[in-house]
C-alpha cells in the first residue's frame, strides 16, 4: 500500500481532466497537496480534496511565470515545512499542420510544456537537494515520442521534457531525487474531437493517475518512460542499435546507404545509462577504448 502521509505534492495544471484526477488520488494517499491551474478550478479541486478529508492548497497562476512558481513553491515550504512530489501536467494545444503553423503557436506550446515543467522544477530542486528527497514527473506524450500529424509544437515539446528528466534523474541520483515521465492517454479537454465518444469513454483519466502514484512514492524507479490509457500501462525506451563501422576518411555517405538495413537492425540495441554511450560505442568499433566521463 502506497501511503505518502506526511508527503507534500505539487500539481500543476490541476483544475480539471488529468491534473485533477492525479491530485486527488495523491491527497487519497496521504499526500498534502497544491493544487494549480490558471482559473477558479484550482480552488474548486482543492475543496473537493478537502471534503473529502484530505489536505489541500489553490495556487492560481501560469507555469510559464516563473517568479509565480516560485512563489507557489515558497509558499507550500511556508505552510507544510518541505515539497516531495512535483507533478509537471499543466499544457496546452495548438494544432495544425506545420504549413499552416504560426511561430507564436509554436512557441507558446513550447513554452507551456516545457519551460513550464523547467520553472517549477527548477522552483522545487534546491528543495528537494536539501531535503535528499524528491519525486518528479513530467508529462510527455505519444506525439512527442512517436509523432502526430498536426502537432509538430507539441511533439517537440513533449520530447524535450524526456531529454529534460534523463538529465535530471542523473543530476538528483544522489539526493534521492527521482524523475520519470508519463505518457497518457485520457478523455480530457485536449482530446475532445480527436476520437469518437466511445473511445473517449473508456479513457478516464482516473485510469491514469495510478501511473503517477507509483511514480511518486518512495519504490519509484527513475528514468522510466511510462505510457498509461484505460487500464493500460506500458513503457518507451529510447535505445541504440549496435550500428556498423566503416572505414575511410571520411567514412562514405553512399557505404551508409548500402548498409542501412544493418545500421537499422535493432538485434543487440541497448537502452544508454548515460549519453556518453554513444561515443564509447563509436570509439569502439574504431578501435579504440572511449576513457570514462568525469562527473561535473
């Protein structure tokens, strides 16, 4: 039984859909929690919490504001003395095909998503640092890890959150401060007119959210990839193929091509500790023996 009893956990876009569902089953466990959104659904999510018998905090302001996420955090820390839990789910859409895509849609998604997620996180590192504790989950997407037709802004934002948590996971190792991301799938208002009703019924956001509680209790692993829809859960790897050595300097461009069906075969591909595996494995297949990173 997960009970996180004297945690505290930041929510972030939490006013209806996916954000409310996750603060409410984090409360349910234990958990005190800030509950943010930009509108009056941050308080109304925080009263159900509360009528509910748990603990609850409203914070109305953007995550793109970072002295307001600052101020969110510094204010939590105020009330209940530490954050544990950061729960990066607030974002937007602005679809259409690139063609048609201004660069103002582009950056604002870009903005909402992932520097966002950057400026409550970097609101809650220090925190966490000093407390050799933490919890972080970003919000990816499929679109993001595989892409979408018309979500261009958004893909490229959601795959920047998992470049943002390989990172992170290794930065806060040694504090205890573990980062994973969440891929959903939920009948929410960014979904709505993407898929049929039935489909959209069977994909309740509740059905996600245990994903999130198990990534923000103390088993948590780090640097998962976890994609959660309707009583589904499964999880993304970013891998490398073993790839092939050719010779020349330069190397050919045309050699590349012939031998693509080998550079593509995924037979022996690894999931990278770090990106410094890369070079290992190309310095390798060159000969030679890559020296190992020296932490920063």
């Amino acid at each position: 039984m997960i009970d996180l009893k004297g945690r505290v956990a930041i929510v972030t876009g939490a006013g209806g859909g996916l954000g409310r569902a996750h603060a409410r089953l984090l409360a349910e466990r234990g958990a005190r929690v800030v509950v943010n959104d930009l509108g009056a659904g941050a308080e109304t999510v925080s009263q159900e919490i509360r009528a509910a018998g748990g603990e609850a905090r409203a914070f109305q302001g953007s995550v793109t504001d970072a002295a307001a996420m600052q101020v969110m955090v510094d204010e939590a820390v105020a009330a209940w003395g530490r954050v544990d839990i950061l729960v990066n789910n607030a974002g937007i859409l602005r679809d259409k095909s690139f063609a048609k895509m201004t660069l103002d849609d582009f950056r604002l998604v870009v903005d909402v998503h992932l520097m966002g997620a950057a400026n409550c996180t970097k609101a809650v590192w220090e925190v966490m640092r000093r407390q050799a504790y933490g919890r972080i989950v970003m919000t990816t997407s499929s679109s993001g890890l595989y892409g979408n037709f018309g979500q261009s802004n958004y893909g490229a934002a959601k795959l920047a959150l998992v470049g943002l948590m390989q990172t992170l996971a290794l930065e806060g190792a040694k504090h205890d401060i573990r980062v994973n991301c969440l891929a959903p799938t939920a009948a929410t208002q960014m979904m709505e007119g993407i898929l049929p009703p039935e489909q959209l019924a069977m994909l309740r956001p509740e059905l996600v959210s245990p994903a999130v509680l198990a990534l923000a209790s103390e088993d948590a692993p780090t640097r998962a990839i976890v994609c959660a829809g309707a009583g589904g859960f499964e999880m993304a790897n970013i891998t490398l193929t073993e790839g092939v050595y050719l010779p020349g300097d330069p190397p050919s461009a045309e050699g590349l091509l012939e031998r693509w069906a080998e550079l593509a075969s995924r037979r022996g591909e690894t999931v990278p500790g770090q990106g410094w595996a890369q070079s290992q494995l190309e310095l390798k297949k060159a000969g030679f023996v890559a020296p190992e990173p020296v932490a920063g």
